[in-house]
C-alpha cells in the first residue's frame, strides 16, 4: 500500500479531511452520528471502532479502500 495508509491510530477528522471518499465507510460502520459529533474530530478509527463494536481491523481496511479508489 502506500505512504497514505490509514491507520487506526489517525483520528476521524482528520481521515475525512484528507480522503473524503471515506465517509461512507464511516457511515456504514459509525452510523450518521459520527458526522455531528465533536469527537470525532479527535477520536482516533481505533476508538471509534471500540464504541461502535466493530473490528477496527474490518474499518481500516475498507478506509484504506475507499482512500485508493
């Protein structure tokens, strides 16, 4: 992959700023909230994953997807 890897460890904010693609994997995985929500302009993939109950691994993987398309 390349050096614009998503990582789980990246927070929210800054994944849908750099790679609006993204935001439906985040739809998909963190539902509608995750876009009013002010946290999530600092929580990281890897927090979010843990509130929503989704494998983290799962998200990063169809982020790093959508970023690539």
């Amino acid at each position: 992959m390349s050096d614009n890897t998503i990582t789980k460890e990246m927070s929210i904010g800054d994944v849908l700023e750099k790679y609006p693609s993204t935001e439906k994997v985040f739809l998909k995985f963190f539902g509608n909230g995750c876009f009013t929500c002010p946290g999530a302009k600092t929580e990281d993939i890897a927090f979010g994953s843990t509130m929503h109950n989704v494998d983290p691994d799962d998200v990063i993987r169809e982020l790093n997807e959508a970023a690539n398309e």
